[in-house]
C-alpha cells in the first residue's frame, strides 16, 4: 500500500496551463521586479532583469513551433509560456548564491540549470525521445547565454559553455539511468510510460495502449454465461468473464464490461460480473472484448434449458460468504469477504473452483463480488488464508447444493441510470438488477458499474433491498475502472452516500420484480481465445519498477545537481 501512494502522490502536483497572456506578463513582470530588486541593493537600475526576460519571451514563441515540428504529443502555446516562465523562476532563485559566488556565477549556473529541467518536462509531456527535444529545450538557455555575453563580456563565453556541456551531459545522464530499469524489466523506457501516462491526463490520449503493447502478452481464459429465457420478454444474460477491466480511464479494458453490454443489448438484458482476475489480466485495449463476445456467441448452440432452479443458500467458511443457486445442472456463486476486504482473486483461484466442480456440475459460474473496499487492498492469492478459505468454501457450497430441491423459477431484471457521473463511482451502466423467484422466495442480484463499494455500504444497500419484499440479496460492482483517472479509490458509497443511493436501488430491484417471468434457464463456459492482457505479474512488476524510480529520483539528482554546481563553480572562478 505504501507503494501505491508513493506513485499516486505524485498526482497531486498536476494542474492546468495559464493563459499564455498571463505567463508572458508575468515573464516581463518578473524582469522589472529584479531590476527592483537590484536598485534597493545597490541604489541603481542596471537592467540585468531583461537577462532573464528576454529568454523568457524567446523560448515562449519559439519552444511551440520547434516542438510540433518533432513531438508525439500535443504541445500548446499555453505550456510553452508556463515552461518559460517556470525555467525564468529557476533562473531567477539560483540568483540568490550571487550573494556568496557573484552574479556571473549565479546566472551561469541558472543558464546550464533551466536546460535539463526544460529537456525533463518536453521528455515526459511531449515526447519521450528526449534526443528530438534537446533544441527546444535549448531554446532559453542559448537565448540567455548571448544575452549573458552581451551582459558580461566575452569573459562569460566559456563558463557558460561549461554550464551547457555540464547539463547536457548531467540530464542526459539522469535520463539514462530513469529509462535503464523499466527497460530491463518491460523492454520499453520509464519516460516513453511518463510520455503516455501525462499525454492520458493532459490530453485524453490513448498512447498508453501502445505502451502497454511492448508488455503484453497473450492469454486464454474461461467465461461462463447464465443464458435466461422468458416467453414474450427479453432474454436476460449473467456472464462472468475471467478478466480485469483496468486500468483506469478509458486506457485498456476499463471500460469493457460496458462494452459487453451494449454488443448484446440487443439480444437480451445483460449483467457482466467480475470473475476471478486482477490487473495481470487487464486487456490493453477495448477491442479485445471481441474474444469474449465471440466466445459467448459461438456457445449459443449449445445451451441446454432447463426450467427448474433451486432455492438460494448463503453458506459461510471463515471470513467468506457465499451466495449459491443452481440452475440445472449449473451452479452461480457469489462471493464476499465483505466487511473485510473483498477485492480481485487471482485467476488462479477460479481455475481450481471450476477444475474441483468437475462431476459435480456442468457449469460453474464463480463470482467475485467485489463490493467492499476497505483501507488497505490486496490481490488474493490461493497459497494464503484467505485464498483457501475462498477454494474451501466453494467446495463445501457445491457439495451443500448437490441435493438441493429444484423447483419452476421465475427471473426479471431492469436498468437504472442514478444521477451520478464516473466522479462520483458510477460508470456508465448504472445500476442494472437480476431478481430470481423460486417458490416464493426471491433473490436479487444488484449490479453496480463502478469500482467496488465503500465499506459499511454494502450492508445498507443489503438492508434496503430487504426492505422491499426481498429475501436474499447480493450486492456486485463490474470493477471498471472508468471511475478512476488516476487512483484505484473511487468506491460506490464514498462520493455519494448510501441514503442517496438506496433510492435507486430500490427502483432497480422493484422493476426486476414487476419484470419477474416463468423462465428457463443454462449456462455454457466457453474459452476467450488469443486475448491480449497485460500478462502475469507485469503490474507489479510495472508498479514496483515505478515505485523504485520514483524513490531514487531525489538522491540522484541531489548527486547530479551537486557534480554540475562543484564544476560549474570552479570554472567560473577561474575564468570570471
């Protein structure tokens, strides 16, 4: 968890660009206010603020057209101006070891400085073949040398060079060594994921697709579908696929649950569950859904209908709860830890469910419930605790439903939209509804699309469905993370509150009941073949990577920073 918010932490410094008018005033202000400055030091104006001025004014028209010219990103005029007058600030705060190392020395340093922060942020927002942004971002720092020399003489010509070459070689070498662990471990360099990831937040761009790409690898995994027939209404489909809809945004599969969705709305009111899968099994793209949907199409003809289901069993072992009906010869499983955390399963967990169903059942639909967040989050994994506890408990529910009685059934559904926007937890689908009825018992399954559910609120949610007539109830999420920008939290009951939710959900719930028609019912499991994912452990691996780089930025650009001052310095004494 610590990791995570080292990464996460450092969203907060994101905002966006000024007007570029505004940046340009304050370019010039910040001239006229060193020149002020000078004049209460020694009582008289020398102009030395248009050293800094004058760079600035170049670099804001110029670092645009260069940049466009080569960059894969978008760079705007109002990111040319705020990157001038950010590197004018700089300049400007160096000018404070003029007090003890003159003021030559100061704006030497400051020229040599503003050219690796410069070269830094155009790396990492406009293009991360930083070899191609080298002269726009030399821009200010060569229009601040001439200004230099024309200041202070041609004495100034060899320190600032110095300065140049020192800095040159310093960030280049800063870069290097940023790009040097994420290419030993994914083959692909730390500022090309900075490039894609900031393009994403600045600009909606989809580049992270292509990174995520070079890391990819190509999986085949299960879903199983509970296909539902009722005469005279729409068919009603709960499917269960075995991977991961991140990771955030629109990057990836995030939004592929929604997807699903509307490829089938036409054939039927469709709820897609989360199955056992964590971020390893994120697709890289939404076309992948393509494996899934053609999976589930190609197991239409092979569905066997029955019309008896059983009543549903809720069973416990340890800290998992399960909630059990069997259609047929099929068994759904939903499972929560919740109010302990219930989050992803890893895919290994599922397999062993459905390899030990084998004899049992046809079909197993194994369901991760996913609907408590709490303050910590971890994958589960089948070699621990809780990992077993999951495998034993599915076990003893599927041996408890062997001799279950199996009755005519009855199932509605419907979809509510609430009021509430991806900011607030809710992704597009809202808030979709399965109710069961099986000799006068019903179950209701409520769907939310979003990214799990606040801890504490499941059990309101749970209460209120009670409330209504309802004698078991589950609450699910799809997991998307359409929901998250940039952080994994953004839980259904956070934003918003239980009490504004439990309106909808009732609404939801009581128009599945309204719904409620004899049907009949199967399941099928069908491979989604050749699916591009992000690959076993690639995300920890990824964010451990990101995580280590992020820890070692300060101590070695401490290190760089102090080489390029010590050398800096002693050619400044020696020549000015």
């Amino acid at each position: 968890m610590k990791r995570e918010v080292k990464t996460e932490s450092l969203t907060k410094y994101l905002f966006d660009a000024p007007k570029w008018g505004v940046s340009l005033g304050l370019i010039i202000l910040l001239g006229l206010i060193a020149d002020g400055v000078g004049f209460l030091f020694t009582g008289k104006i020398w102009w030395f603020g248009f050293a800094f001025s004058i760079p600035g004014v170049v670099a804001l028209i110029l670092t645009k057209p260069f940049v466009s010219a080569t960059a894969r990103q978008e760079f705007t005029w109002n990111r040319s101006s705020l990157l001038a007058l950010a590197s004018e600030v700089f300049m400007l705060l160096w000018m404070v070891t003029a007090l003890f190392l003159g003021v030559g020395f100061a704006y030497v340093f400051g020229v040599g400085f503003i050219l690796a922060i410069r070269l830094v942020v155009l790396a990492a927002v406009a293009d991360y073949r930083f070899g191609r942004m080298y002269a726009p971002a030399a821009i200010q720092t060569f229009a601040g040398a001439v200004v230099g020399v024309w200041y202070f003489g041609p004495g100034f010509i060899i320190p600032v060079v110095v300065s140049i070459a020192v800095f040159s070689v310093g960030v280049i070498v800063f870069l290097l060594l940023f790009d040097l662990p994420m290419k030993r471990t994914s083959g692909v360099g730390a500022m090309h994921f900075v490039n894609a990831f900031l393009a994403h937040l600045t600009n909606g761009s989809n580049d992270m697709e292509e990174y995520f790409h070079h890391i990819s690898e190509y999986v085949s995994v299960p879903e199983t579908t509970f296909f539902f027939k009722r005469a005279g209404k729409p068919d009603v489909w709960f499917i269960i696929p075995n991977l991961h809809p991140g990771p955030m945004a629109e990057i990836g599969g995030s939004n592929f649950p929604k997807i699903l969705h509307d490829v089938f709305a036409d054939d039927a009111v469709v709820l897609v569950s989360h199955g056992c899968a964590s971020h390893d099994l994120n697709l890289i793209s939404n076309r992948e859904t393509k494996s899934i949907t053609k999976a589930i199409r190609e197991s239409l003809d092979s569905v066997k209908y029955t019309g008896l289901a059983s009543r549903p069993v809720r069973t416990s072992f340890g800290t998992v709860s399960i909630l059990s009906q069997r259609f047929g010869d099929s068994l759904l499983m939903i499972t929560t830890r919740s109010p302990e955390m219930t989050e992803d399963m890893d895919y290994s967990i599922g397999r062993i469910v459905m390899g030990e169903s084998k004899g049992r059942y046809e079909n197993i639909g194994f369901v991760d419930a996913h609907n408590c967040m709490t303050a910590v989050t971890n994958i589960i994994y089948p070699s621990t605790k809780t990992g077993n506890e999951f495998i034993s408990g599915a076990d003893e529910a599927m041996n408890n439903m062997l001799d279950a009685e199996m009755l005519p059934f009855s199932v509605g559904a419907a979809q509510v939209i609430p009021p509430f926007g991806r900011g607030e937890g809710f992704a597009d689908m809202g808030i979709i509804a399965m109710v069961t009825e099986v000799a006068g018992i019903k179950t209701a399954y409520v769907l939310f699309d979003g990214n799990n559910v606040q801890i504490g609120v499941r059990e309101i949610l749970q209460n209120a469905v009670l409330g209504l007539g309802i004698d078991e109830v589950e609450i699910l999420t799809t997991d998307s993370h359409v929901v998250n920008s940039v952080s994994g939290r953004n839980p259904i009951g956070d934003a918003v509150s239980p009490s504004e939710i439990i309106p909808y959900v009732s609404e939801a719930v009581l128009k599945a009941v309204e719904d409620l028609s004899p049907a009949s019912g199967g399941a099928t499991t069908n491979m989604c073949e050749e699916v591009e994912v992000f690959g076993p452990s690639r995300i920890v691996q990824l964010t451990s990577t990101v995580n280590a780089i992020v820890t070692n930025l300060l101590p070695l650009s401490t290190l760089l920073l102090t080489t390029a001052f010590l050398l800096i310095m002693v050619v400044c004494m020696i020549v000015l």
